[in-house]
C-alpha cells in the first residue's frame, strides 16, 4: 500500500519466516461482534464479523474466520469510511499564507490539475481522520474561468501514494457573479462542449479517411471529451433553480454525467432532478440566503431531496480545516427530517457512487475503509475507537493533541521543553 | 463643524461675562448625552407560566430532574419541583431539557446581513485604523433573517459587533432577540457598551497594505496607546471642566469628539472591552495596556491561544470567547486545540464562553459546546452539562455586564428560557420553546410564533 507499510511489512515478513508462520495470516484481520452499518441494501448487521484481508473486505460473517488478529467490537457500530468531498484538503495549509496555499489560481481553467500540489503531510489530513474520514474528493478553488479544474482522490492515510486518482472529474462554477452576467458563464459551458464535439467528429471523420495530418486534440479537448463521453463527471456549483433547470437540459443534450454542487434551490425542482438522475452535493448546514441565489437554503433540504429520490452527499465544500465535523452535519440533516440511513448512505455509498469510488460500503471486495464508533456515529458523545484505509490501522492522533497535551502539563520549565 | 458650534458659542459667551462682570456667572453646564438612542424595547405578550417535570440546567452549575420553572411577570419566580401557580400556561416538559436563554457575546448579524450585499456590507469602517466614534447599533437591519434563524436555535440575547479591521472598531450593541422594525426596540435596556478592538494580522494587513501605520504588531501597539493618550487628555479636560463647574466657576466646555468620548467611557468602566486577539502573546499586552491606561481588558474574543495563559486570564478576571474548531484559515488561528475553552475554564475565577462570529454556528451553540465537552472528556476532564451551559449563558452573560439581569434561571432574573427537545448537548437537540422576558417568541410546533422578517415574505 504504501513506503512505510512496505517497510513494515518486510520486517514482518522477515520475523514471520522467522518463526516458520503463515505470512497471509499477517495480513488478515477479524472484526467480530460488530453492529455493521454496511450501506448496502444488506442494512444493519449485528453481532457481525467482518474480515479484512490484504487491505480489502475478504468475508462478511464467515462461518469459522481464521485470521491472524481479533478485534472483539462488544457490539460497537462498524460503518464504512466516510468520504468527504469538494474541498481543499492538502492544497492550503493556513488560508491566509500565500506560500502555504495551492488551491487557487488566477489562470486555473479545464487543464488545471491541482493534485500536483497535494501535500499527504497536511496538517488538516490527521485533523479530519478524527472525524471518520478515509477518502475524499479534492477539489481547486478556480480562478478567473468558470472552469476551476480537475478534481482528484485521496485516502487520508497521509502516505506519499495516498493520491488514488487525478482528473477524476471537470468543476465548473457557474451562477451568480460579480461582474457581467450568469448567462456568459452558461454559455461559455455549452460552447464549450459544442465546440469539443464538433471537433471531436471532424477527428473521427478524418481518422476515418485516414489523413494523418489531422491535429492531435488539445489537452483540453480531451478532457471535455472524457466529459462528453461520460468517462468523467461535469461537476457544478450552482445554486438558483434557473440555472439549475439548464443544466438539467444541457445533461440531456450530451448525455452528461452530470453533479450539482450546492444546490439551494434543488429542493424547486427535485422531480426533474430524480427524473435525470442528477445527484445533489449538499452543504446541510446552509439555512440562511446568502444571496439572491440561495433564497430556498435550509436544513431540511438534504432530507426532503432524498425523499424525493434525488440521491444526495453531504459535504463541508471549500475551507478543508474542520472537515472533521461532516459526521455532525449528517447529524444536523436526521434532526431536520433526514432518514438515518439516507444520511449514513450520503456521506459512504451515495458519495461513493456519485463520484465513482469503489469505497463507500462495507461488502466483500471493497476497500478496508472501516471506522469503529463508541456509539452513533453522528454525535457528539460518540468517539472513534479504531479507523482503517485500505486494511491498515490509522493513527487519530494530531499536531492539536501535541498542543493540549504540553499545556495541560505541569512543570517548573518553559512549555517548550514539555 | 456643525457640533463645535455651541462650544465656540460658549467661548465668546463666557469671554463676553468675565469681560462685564466681576463676579462669575455660571452659563448652564455641558454634559454629554451618553443614551442618545435609547432602547424602545416592550416585553411582547407574555402571561404566568409553569413549564413542568423538565431536567432544569439552570446556568449557575446546577442541575434538577423532574423540577419546574415558574415565570411571572416577566421574570423568573421560582425554579424547584412540584410548584404550583393559580391561573399559570402550564407547558408539560416532561422528558425535555430547560436552559436559560443562549447568549452570543460575537455577532454580526444585522451588520453583515443575509443576503450579503455590498448595499448591506455596514460591519466595518475601514478608513482609519481608529474608529471609537462608530456605532454598530447605527448599521443594524433588523430585518436581517439571520436573526429569526438564531432565535430557533434559543439565541435570546447577542451582542453585534463591528468587524476587526480596525484597531479599535466602535462600539457593540447587546440586542434582545426580538424580532423588531427597529434597531431600538431590540436593544437590551441598561446594558452597557462593548468596544471593539481588534489585535493581531487583520488591522497590520489592511492598514499596511495602503502603507499606513500600523504595518506590524509594534505598529498595532503604538496604535492603541496614541489613542489612549488622547482619550487620557480629554478625560482630565472633561474632568476639569465638570470640577471647576461644580466649584463655582464658570470654565469653558472642552470640545466635543465623538471619537474620544467612547475611549473615555472605556477609561470610565461604563464601556466594556471586547477584544478580538487570537493569540498568547499579544493578550498578555493587552491586558497591560489595560493597566497602563487604568481601565480593564475585558474580554477576549476568537481567543485561540487562551489555553497557553488560562493562568493569566483568571488571575486578571478577563474573559476569553472561543471557538470549539475554527483554526487555519490564518497562522495566528493555527494553534487551535479542541479543548480550548474547557483548559481556560478549569483554572479558578476563570470566565470561558463559547461564541460564534458566524450566521451559522449561531444557531447551535449548544452543538459547539458539546464538541468542547466530550473532546474535553476523552481527554482527561469532567465535565457536566450543568457545567458547561454556563459557557453559553452565564459567562456570557458576565462578559457582557448583564448578569444581574440575565444569563441564569434564578429568581428575579430575566425570564430568559429554553425549552429543548432533548439533552441540548446531542446533535438531534432542537430548541422547540423560547421566552424572552416570559414572551413566549418561538414555538417549533405552532407557525403563530414562528417569526419571519419582511425580507423572506412573498419570494418565490
């Protein structure tokens, strides 16, 4: 999986030959006696067993595990990872240190790659551990285009190889704006992929009567043409209903797969979203109209949108500093008319689908993204017993617990020396 | 100009009686009005009520089972079990948690209104690093939607401050949450002033940035004392005018700075200090610049490092408002430590208060207090409900000099009150009753106290 667990595995290796063991049962690990939250149409599972193996979920309630650790959960809720998404998490350090910020940039448009400035060592990655989070879908915060760039995923081990996958999904940011009108946004979309498309068939056309003077396609065809081709989401920031309705249309047109961001006024047109099977990414915390755009914002919007068949993820998008808080969030949704398990479902398997993650579930074959709660994932009282990525135990310890802890010590010397 | 006019009338007044007379007339004294925009506030509809059988936080540590809250006349009549009162509303609270009215020392909603527009943007005067002589109350909209959205979540009583561009702001107001057409009849009768003040990267930026002092925190630092030593000045002027007035004679009023009297009122103690500063360093100077002036630092706010001086902030009676987990957003927030304000509160005489400065978190104090909690509780603390609502209402309430009038369910006080669904510490709790002065102003179950400001009426 990664340098460290390399290293770490070799020296097990070496000491398991050692002493003549099994070295696949090293690998393996049985959670037993959990209450398993699968986010799958298996439900709740209790008093279940769940079986890591090589980093993958390898059996559910196996009839005689045999596994070379144990972890008797005594009945704790077992979920998934949670997965975050649409923010800048390992882009920006400190919001207000320009060196330290990398989520941002004045020329950022359709090719602009921001994973090549993630930074595993981030201290808002072991901060939002603490909230349950294994992966998450990182986005730019743009720059002058409608275009902000690529999205990519992470897991939050903080490894070096810890970037999945980059250019994973186009974000554009359309609506109300400062200067000028939204049309011109909208507008630069839809030629955008007007323009993409034509080009694309005149490539076709001459591929196909085989002259090899055709131009290769400009990097940023290519990933309008991985949009059109659905290979990709076209991931929007949007919020007035109008503009929403357009997009809705614009999914029909080129066959789209098509993410709304935000979504204010989702909940006016909720049908014609189900209908289009356009998934919503919500912030549930938004009840107050910020704008002209966002006059329909409230905390029962995630609850209501999932009600009427929208599938939905809740999400913190933007600053990545408290992305720890999601689970609350989920919390805030329930009592606001959420469903429990449409709220579960929006922070696992519906990000999970909506954004083309294998994680999201606990089923066999899936990545070992487990947390392990000492009670409701979604309250405040509960806490994180255990968390693994991808099979491998996480540390949920912080640059912040360092603090407490030489503060909360008493000595005759300096804090420094603590 | 305008305002120096009867003081220059009173110079060639005076000068024209010495000149004529040799025994001293007195022309009538000068004294500045110090409640120009008086409070209009009415305690809305209200009527004896008994809310029955709630677990009661009330605010001063203690917690009841099965116990009562009786209200009259506005105010808190009784809290304790089976009560009884002839002709009361009684509230069947049975399995419901009663609080006293949550209380946010950090607002701006009114200021920085829903929706944001530059038409509504009236937070901040950032044309001097300076500026003691605004008020906030003279920005508030009352029809911000904001306030009806911290209502639900059992916001009673919120401080509005200006913003922290500035060194020194203006002045705060302390509103009942009330839903008004005007600023004045939400404003908290005898409550005094807060001062804004502001340390740290916000006033060295912007002011350094147009290359004006202050550049640096020494810059800062220089800032506030020239102040001072101005308001020092005007101080013993006035002082000297109002002595020799009363000795007989007949001096000449200072002239009138609209500036220099709230930096006076601070020197007086009717103002108090609310001081945005992040950081450890630059709060142990502000407390002795405090000294240095003779007035007191008061409170803390966005109080970030409180935890590396909990020590000095007890030993010197300030308060520090915090917040569970905003950090990051710039270096002198990075410190931030979840359990901030419970290591502020464990220290003796100390005053730890939990506040917003958001639109949003406004409406859940009690969830921002749980984070503290339980973050606190697995690591190492003790603490209880009955404990920590005090970071909410009662040190609040202090920090704002209105704690003989509200912040606690004790007889006498406000009837300031919350009813919750459930333990106001979960994430599923939801305010469903709020009185204010015994008014019943919110009602989760009935849209007839469901208020919603002219803003959000009609649209579609």
């Amino acid at each position: 999986m990664t340098l460290f667990t390399q290293s770490a595995l070799a020296l097990s290796l070496s000491i398991s030959l050692a002493f003549g063991a099994n070295v696949a049962q090293a690998e393996s690990l049985a959670i037993i006696n959990a209450t398993v939250h699968t986010a799958t149409e298996q439900g709740v599972l209790n008093n279940a067993t769940v079986v890591i193996e090589n980093g993958t979920i390898a059996a559910i309630n196996p009839n005689n595990p045999k596994t070379d650790s144990v972890i008797d959960a005594k009945g704790a809720i077992l979920t998934p990872g949670f997965i975050a998404a649409m923010n800048d998490m390992g882009l920006v350090e400190v919001g207000a240190v320009a060196t330290s910020r990398d989520a941002r940039d004045k020329e950022a448009d359709i090719g602009f790659d921001p994973s090549f400035a993630f930074n595993p060592l981030a201290s808002t990655i072991t901060f939002a551990r603490k909230g349950g989070i294994t992966r998450n879908i990182v986005t730019s915060g743009g720059g002058e285009s409608i275009f902000a760039g690529q999205t990519f995923v992470v897991d939050l081990s903080g490894d070096f190889d810890s970037v999945i996958a980059n250019n994973t999904g186009l974000y554009v940011e359309l609506g109300a704006t400062d200067e000028g009108s939204r049309a011109t946004g909208m507008q630069q979309l839809i030629h955008q992929l007007e323009d993409t498309q034509k080009t694309l068939t005149k490539t076709q056309k001459a591929n196909k009567s085989d002259k090899d003077d055709s131009d290769e396609p400009s990097r940023e065809d290519s990933i309008i043409s991985a949009v059109l081709a659905g290979d990709i989401p076209l991931i929007v920031a949007v919020d007035r209903a109008s503009d929403i309705i357009h997009l809705i249309k614009l999914k029909q047109d080129f066959e789209l797969d098509l993410i709304i961001v935000n979504g204010a006024d989702a909940v006016l047109v909720a049908e014609p979203l189900a209908q289009a099977n356009i998934p919503v990414v919500i912030d549930a915390m938004r009840n107050l109209p910020e704008s002209f755009d966002s006059l329909h914002n409230s905390l029962e919007n995630a609850g209501k949108l999932a009600k009427a068949g929208v599938k939905v993820a809740i999400a913190l998008p933007g600053d990545s500093h408290s992305v720890y808080a999601l689970r609350y969030s989920a919390g805030n949704a329930v009592a606001n008319g959420m469903d429990y398990n449409d709220a579960l479902a929006a922070l696992t398997a519906n990000i999970a689908d909506i954004f083309h993650l294998d994680s999201g579930r606990i089923a066999v074959g899936k990545p070992a993204d487990l947390v392990l709660w000492s009670g409701d994932p979604f309250e405040f009282s509960t806490r994180i017993e255990k968390m693994w990525i991808a099979g491998e135990e996480q540390s949920l310890h912080s640059r912040q617990d360092e603090l407490r802890d030489r503060y909360l010590k008493k000595t005759d010397m300096p804090a420094a020396y603590r | 100009m305008a305002k120096r006019m009867p003081a220059l009338v009173a110079v060639a007044l005076s000068a024209a009686i010495v000149g004529c007379s040799p025994a001293e007339q007195q022309d009538p004294q000068v004294t500045i009005n110090v409640n120009p925009y008086p409070s209009t506030y009415q305690v809305l509809p209200n009527s004896t009520t008994l809310l029955k059988n709630a677990i009661v936080l009330t605010g001063t540590g203690e917690r009841l089972e099965d116990a009562d809250v009786l209200i009259k006349d506005g105010k808190i009549s009784a809290v304790g079990l089976q009560l009884v009162a002839d002709g009361a509303v009684v509230v069947d609270a049975k399995g419901k948690w009663i609080t006293p009215g949550i209380i946010d020392v950090h607002s701006h909603l009114g200021v920085y209104p829903s929706p944001n527009a530059e038409s509504h943007n009236d937070g901040n005067e950032m044309t001097n690093p300076v500026t003691a002589e605004v008020w906030a109350e003279h920005s508030v909209w009352p029809q911000d939607p904001g306030f009806n959205r911290a209502r639900e979540g059992g916001i009673t009583t919120l401080q509005i401050l200006p913003g922290s561009a500035n060194l020194i702001g203006g002045r705060g107001v302390t509103l009942k949450n009330v839903p008004a057409a005007t600023m004045q009849a939400m404003k908290f009768p005898q409550a005094p002033y807060g001062l804004k003040m502001a340390c740290g990267e916000n006033p060295k930026n912007l002011y350094g940035s147009r290359n004006e002092l202050p550049m640096t925190r020494m810059g800062n630092m220089a800032g506030y004392r020239t102040a001072f030593i101005q308001a020092t000045e005007y101080k013993r002027a006035w002082d000297k005018y109002d002595a020799d007035y009363a000795a007989g004679k007949n001096p000449v009023a200072p002239e009138r700075d609209l500036m220099k009297d709230t930096l006076k009122g601070v020197l007086e103690g009717d103002i108090l200090i609310h001081n945005h500063c992040y950081k450890a360093e630059e709060i142990a100077m502000m407390i002795d610049l405090g000294k240095e002036f003779g007035y007191h630092a008061g409170t803390f706010h966005h109080a970030v490092e409180a935890y590396k001086i909990a020590d000095l902030l007890a030993e010197n009676r300030n308060c520090a408002a915090m917040w569970p987990d905003w950090w990051g957003f710039k270096l002198e927030a990075y410190d931030m430590v979840l359990e901030n304000v419970a290591m502020v509160d464990a220290i003796k005489n100390s005053c730890a208060i939990v506040h917003s400065d958001s639109g949003v978190t406004i409406q859940r104090l009690n969830q921002e207090t749980a984070k503290i909690m339980h973050a606190a509780n697995d690591n190492g603390f003790e603490l209880t409900e009955q404990h920590v609502i005090g970071w909410i209402t009662s040190n609040a309430a202090k920090s704002l000099g209105i704690d003989d009038k509200t912040g606690s369910l004790e007889p006498g006080k406000n009837a300031d009150v919350v009813i919750w669904n459930t333990n106001p510490f979960s994430v599923y709790a939801q305010a469903e009753k709020v009185f204010i002065d015994g008014a019943k102003v919110y009602d989760r179950q009935d849209p007839a106290y469901q208020a919603q400001s002219d803003f959000m009426l009609g649209q579609q």
